[in-house]
C-alpha cells in the first residue's frame, strides 16, 4: 500500500509546472538592496538594561549547566570505579 501512495505522490508533483533556473536568474532583478529601517529606537539606558539582563541570563545559564556536567561527571566516574559488572 505505502509503494503505490508514494507512486501516486510522485505523479502528482511530476505533473505540476516548474520554473526553470534560467527564468528565475532573468526574473531576478540585480542591484536591488534592500534597506531594513527600525522605526523605534532604544535609549542607552535601555540598552544597558538589556545587555545586563541578557549578562544576567548567560552566567545563570553557565552556573547551570556546570553544575550539571559536574554532577555527570562525579556520577561517571563512581560508576566506572567501585560499580563491579
């Protein structure tokens, strides 16, 4: 059953009209740039707000996932050394 759903699906999307690269490179127009603009700007007191915040997180982060490993750690090497197989 699953080899003819999968025949099935395979004639479908062979059946749909696909765009050929060469169209797409002449559709494409070259020296464009697009400009991003921010309409909202940011104090520099909010700015320092979010960098000590965003600082905050990643030594919480770091405290975490140390103690963590260490504690992988310590478990590994109780196992390997006084655990008997």
């Amino acid at each position: 059953m699953g080899s003819i759903a999968a025949m099935v699906t395979s004639l479908k999307n062979n059946k749909r009209e696909r765009v050929s690269a060469f169209k797409k490179m002449k559709d494409l127009k070259a020296g464009k740039n697009i400009q991003v603009s921010f309409d909202k700007k940011a104090t520099p007191h909010q700015l320092k707000n979010i960098r000590e915040k965003l600082q905050k997180e990643n030594r919480k982060t770091l405290k975490r996932n140390s103690i963590i490993l260490i504690f992988i750690m310590i478990i590994l090497i109780y196992v390997i050394g006084f655990v008997k197989f």
